[in-house]
C-alpha cells in the first residue's frame, strides 16, 4: 500500500505539519478573496481583508484526496485501498452520515430475481428513454453492466437486502422501469447502504477526517494540485497538498425552496468548486423535480418538501385529486402513478393550478388498498414518520406535491475514468452529469454512486505513482492557502445586517418561482434580475458565531450557491425547448434539433455555454430500445 511518508501522524494516519504564520502577501496580485456574493472576487491589493496576527493551518498530503464522504466517495476509497492506494477522504459531517442515508426506495440492478427477461440492455433502455435521449449512452451502459455485480458485492460485505421466499435478492417496481429491478432493503437503502460501505472502509483501515469543509480547489486552471478548506469544529485552516482531487461531493437540489434533501447538504459546493478550478459543468437545467414531497400544515413546515418514496406508488399507491378522481388515468393510462417522475409531477402540479388540489397545494397518495401488515412490511420508515406525526398511512392517505429532488446536471467528466479536463481532478456521483440525462429513472443514483465510483477508484490508483506520495507544497501555494484562510476569516467577521439563512431562503424562492416545475423566458430572465439584487446584498451580510459557526457554514454554502444559481438559469434559458425534467411553456415541444448537452466553462465574463452532441447507444441497447419495452402498470392490479 502507498502511504505518505513519515511525519507527524494524526490519528487519520496523514502527514501533518502544524504550523503558525504571519499571513504572507507574497503572490498577490494573482489572488483572490471570498466574499458571500461569488465564489471569486478579484483583488488587486497585495494586502489581507482584514489584518490578523497570526495564521494557523494544517498541511495535508495524502497521495489521493476524496471530497465526499457519501456513497460514491466511499467506494472510490474502497477501490483504491483494495488496489493499495491509501487514500484520505473527507466529509462536512461526521464518518458514516452523509446524504446518501435519505436515500430510501432501492437501487437498480438487472438480477431478475423476478423478472428473468431483465437484462443491462433493458436497464439501459429503460435509462435513456426516461432521459430523453441525453444521457450519455456509453455510461448508462457501463453502469447498467456493472450493477448486478455492485449489488452482489454489497451483499457479500453484508447489506441486508429484503429476501425473497428463495433466497435471492428481492426486487421492486420503481417509476418507469420495464420490470423490477430495483433492490431495497425496506424503505431504509440507501442508510443501509452507507453503513455497509463504510463498514467496509473502516475495514480497510481507509484514513478519513470528519466535519471538513472543502471551500477552494488549489488549482491553476489547467491542474489541480490539493484543496484549501477548515476544520468545522476547530476553526482552523486546512491545507491539503496532492496531485490527485476525487470531488464526490453531491448535488445541488438544497437551493431550491422547497425541496427533499437535507437543509444543510446538496448546496452546490461541488459544482462551484469545480467550475472555479476550470473544470466544465453539464446539463445543469435539468433539475428532477420528485412527484411526491410532504407538504401541508398537518406535518408541520420543518417536514415541508420531504420525499415521500417513490416505494409507496411501487408498491400500488394511487394519487387522487380533492375531487376523488384518479387523475393520473387522463395523463398516463397505461403507466398511470408509475410513470416517469416529470410527468407525474408536471400532472400534480396541474391539477393544483387548475383548482382540483387540495386546500394545502397537493393531491392526495393513498395504499389504504394494501394490506395494513404488508405496507408496515414493506415501506416501515414511512409507517414510522406519518405515524409520529398522527398519520396512519396504513388506514388514511398522505398529502404531497412536487419537490426538487435531484439535480441530473454536475460536472461534465470522462466516465471511463472520472477525468474532469482538468488534471489531478476527478469527479463521481451526484456530483456529476451524464448518466441521467433529462431525467433520472429512480433507483439508478445509488446505483451510479457504486457502479461509477468503483471504476473512477481504480482508474486512480492506476495512475497514483510514488512521486505522489507526500507532494512537496510550493510558497505559491501556500500564499494562495494563507490568502483563502483570510477570506474565509474576514467572511466569518462579517457584521451587517442580514444572514445568510435568510439570503439562501430568498434564493430558494427565487428558483422556485423562476426556474421550478414550469419556466419560461421572461421568468427565467427576471430570476437572473433578481439574483443580482440577492447577490448585492451580500454585501451586508451578518455572520454570528465565527468561524465554527453554522451562521458560517451558511455563508460559504451562499457563496457557492450563487454560482451555480446563475449558471442553472443560465442554461435553461438557453436551452429553448421542453424536455424531461425541463419543461418550457413558452416552448413546449421537444425538439430533435436540441439532442444535445449544454456544456458551460467559466470566463471573464461569467459562464460561457456551448452545445455538444450526443452520442448514439451501442447495437444491443439499440434493439432493447426497438422492442420499445415499457412497464404496463395494470398487471399489476
Ligand atoms: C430523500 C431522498 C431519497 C432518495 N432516494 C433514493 C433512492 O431510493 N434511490 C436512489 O438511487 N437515489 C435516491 N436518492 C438520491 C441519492 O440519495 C443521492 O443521489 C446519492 O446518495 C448521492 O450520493 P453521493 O455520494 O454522490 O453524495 P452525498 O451522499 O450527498 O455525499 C456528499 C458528501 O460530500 C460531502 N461534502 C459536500 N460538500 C463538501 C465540502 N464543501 N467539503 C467537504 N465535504 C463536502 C458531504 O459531507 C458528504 O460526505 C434520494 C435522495 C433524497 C434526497
């Protein structure tokens, strides 16, 4: 195994030095600062924001770092420690607790368990045409090819898949899958999946640092050379030299205002991160919007927007409006509340504004029909929740509506190998773009997170070298480092009037209503309008708590945010058709001309947007897709 070399070691087994600096004004012209309004602020001057005496910071120097510790970053660990690559990965929270534990319904593998004619070239096909045909065809394929091994695997570290009466792995219908397909372990996966790799990572003896926030890629624009962050709970400056940067970091659905991930994940970090360092973002207009989040007074506003399973309609739910009426019969008589997750929504949404919601702004979702022990049995975490809320689920419905759910747009990368363009800098997972295209068929996150991630894991450890082993840190970089943990201070002693709760509150509005379910020109123009006034009042942020503050966190989350606000609504206004998750009023219609991703790059002026072209699918996947496969929902009735 590479390990760095000798040195202090702490108890993560990395190399540290601890040093304490006067703040150097070497290099400054070439610097930048933080300020909440972007992630990068030119400064001219060759002096701090804010003076301080000294500067304590830590340097790192694995031979790989891994941003991220959900899914996809533990599985890169996994696979470069098993190839002898001792990696170092990080997280904003604690070892084993990252979003990836809300992941609830199941993960897709073609076993056929149940269904013996399922195979990765249906799987495949089943992906593209939820996509809308701009997925990139050769990932979907290398996922889809890889995952009933990924599943066996995890079952073999000891995930508890539910059973079936033989033995095998059970599998479930999810939204616009042609058979079941999807694994689960009740309606607890994706915990049960985290524990399980994480399990295995400790295992591995894998060295890893909680409570790390990652708020600069080292990086010259061509390569990146480590990543500048702090210690959340310690306050201090973290210098991490290496020539190898995995960002597993998630996505970015968090901005919207109502929305099904956690308050403080899914920010945008690592999509800023990467466009500042010159990688390329992709497909960022398509934001999944879930048919089914939470919504009314009777849960309270702290459960607003939170997913209620895509499970629940795989194991039969109905959705009904106010009036009684199984709507779904008039959009999708065939696939009815199964089919894709845009339509489903899109339907909701327009029953709720054609006045047959109910009185909180929802339709009502129903399994009252299912045996009461068998819904206990098969969806218990949403038995539990409604439950200590006063809700039997099992005897009366729920009320939902739309939620941003999962942003199929990230970083755009070479999926052979996790390469972002940029060298040194990997990306995987819901952090990047590619597998889902349009619109991502339940079940396939999870499965991407594994399935992708192993294979970026040991693509890394291929090129990992001894050279790599306990990198030398130059005075350039350690000017940058110094000059990004004075930003970061000066940041933590803003002392205006408006926090940045209430900026990333305002923000989520803005999207909501300029780049939600519906959009079009004039309102996605007008959210651009007002994220500059948002970004303006930046400017008399408060911060209460310095630097170990979640006041602080927010504002660095803001930072991040805005970037990645401006480039989404950039791109779906440039994107002049309806397709999938994007649906255009002004332009309605989905249009053969625009099968094509919008790539966007950072510049002087902002982002610039470019089109590229979609590759076709492999022959195999081409009959699956002739045979025109498709789940007919009333068999199952
Ligand atoms: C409610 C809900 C239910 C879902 N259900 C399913 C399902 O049933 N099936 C399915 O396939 N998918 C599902 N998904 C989607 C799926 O959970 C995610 O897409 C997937 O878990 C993403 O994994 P990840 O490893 O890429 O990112 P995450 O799990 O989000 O991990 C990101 C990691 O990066 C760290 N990080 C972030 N920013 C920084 C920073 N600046 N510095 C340092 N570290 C940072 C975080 O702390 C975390 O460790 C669901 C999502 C939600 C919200």
């Amino acid at each position: 195994m590479l390990h760095c070399s000798a040195g202090d070691l702490n108890a993560a087994g990395t190399n540290i030095v601890l040093m304490t600096e006067k703040p150097s004004d070497s290099n400054a012209s070439a610097d930048s600062t933080r300020t909440a309004g972007g992630v990068e602020d030119r400064i001219e001057a060759d002096g701090s924001p804010e003076s301080f005496d000294s500067l304590e910071y830590e340097v790192v120097t694995p031979p790989v770092l891994v941003i991220g510790a959900g899914a996809a970053g533990a599985r890169v660990a996994i696979e470069l420690a098993e190839s002898g690559v001792e990696p170092l990965v990080i997280g904003k929270r604690e070892h084993g607790d990252a979003h990836t534990t809300w992941a609830a319904g199941g993960v897709n593998a073609a076993l056929g368990s149940l269904d013996p004619e399922d195979d990765w070239t249906v799987h495949t096909a089943d992906t593209l045409t939820e996509g809308h045909h701009l997925n990139d065809p050769a990932a979907v394929e290398l996922m889809a090819r890889a995952m009933p091994d990924r599943i066996r695997e995890l079952a073999d570290w000891g995930m508890p898949f539910d059973r079936t009466d033989d033995g095998d792995i059970d599998q479930r219908y999810f939204g616009a899958q042609s058979y079941r397909r999807t694994c689960f372990v009740g309606d607890r996966t994706g915990e049960a999946m985290l524990d399980t790799l994480i399990g295995r990572v400790r295992e591995l003896e894998v060295p890893h640092r909680e409570n790390v926030m990652i708020t600069r890629l080292l990086s010259d624009g061509d390569r990146v050379d480590g990543a500048i962050g702090f210690d959340m709970e310690a306050g201090t400056g973290l210098l991490f030299r290496t020539n190898h940067v995995v960002l597993a970091a998630g996505g970015f659905s968090a901005l919207y205002h109502r929305h099904s991930s956690r308050e403080d994940e899914n920010n945008g970090d690592a999509q800023a991160l990467a466009l500042e360092a010159g990688a390329r973002l992709m497909d960022l207009e398509f934001v999944q919007f879930h048919p089914t989040g939470m919504v009314g007074d009777r849960y309270g506003e702290e459960w607003d927007g939170r997913l209620v399973t895509e499970a629940v309609r795989g194991e039969g739910g109905r959705l009904y409006n106010a009036d009684g009426e199984r709507f779904m019969e008039r959009y999708s008589p065939d696939q009815m509340e199964l089919d894709a997750r845009d339509v489903v929504a899109r339907a909701i949404a327009r029953e709720v504004r054609e006045g047959r919601g109910t009185e909180e702004g929802g339709v009502y979702l129903d399994i009252t029909h299912r045996d009461a022990e068998y819904v206990r049995e098969r969806l218990p975490s949403m038995v539990e929740r409604f439950e200590s809320l006063g809700v039997d689920i099992t005897a009366e419905s729920m009320t939902v509506a739309p939620t941003a759910h999962y942003t199929m747009g990230g970083v755009d990368i070479d999926f052979r190998t996790g390469e972002t363009g940029v060298e040194g800098l990997y990306a995987v997972g819901e952090t990047v773009a590619g597998v889902h295209g349009a619109n991502r068929l339940g079940g396939n996150s999870l499965a991407e997170t594994v399935a992708i991630g192993q294979r970026v894991g040991d693509h890394v450890a291929s090129v990992v070298t001894e050279t790599d082993v306990d990198p030398d840190v130059t005075d350039g970089q350690r000017a940058l480092a110094e000059r990004e943990f004075r930003a970061l201070r000066a940041l933590a002693a803003s002392d205006g009037s408006v926090s940045p709760t209430r900026l990333l509150s305002d923000l989520g509005e803005l999207l909501w209503d300029h780049a939600g379910i519906l959009r079009d020109e004039a309102g996605l123009r007008d959210g651009l309008t007002e994220l500059e006034s948002l970004r303006a009042r930046t400017t008399d942020l408060r911060v209460d708590g310095g630097l170990t503050s979640k006041s602080f966190e927010y504002a660095v989350d803001l930072s991040m945010a805005l970037v990645v606000a401006e480039a989404m609504l950039r791109a779906a206004i440039e994107r002049t058709e309806s397709r999938g998750a994007h649906y255009r009023t002004d332009v309605p219609e989905t249009e053969s001309d625009w099968r094509m991703n919008l790539v966007l790059a950072a510049d002087t002026e902002g982002v610039s947007i470019s089109r590229r072209g979609v590759a076709d699918p492999s022959p195999p996947v081409r009959e699956a897709l002739n045979e025109g496969y498709e789940l007919d929902y009333h068999h199952l009735e």
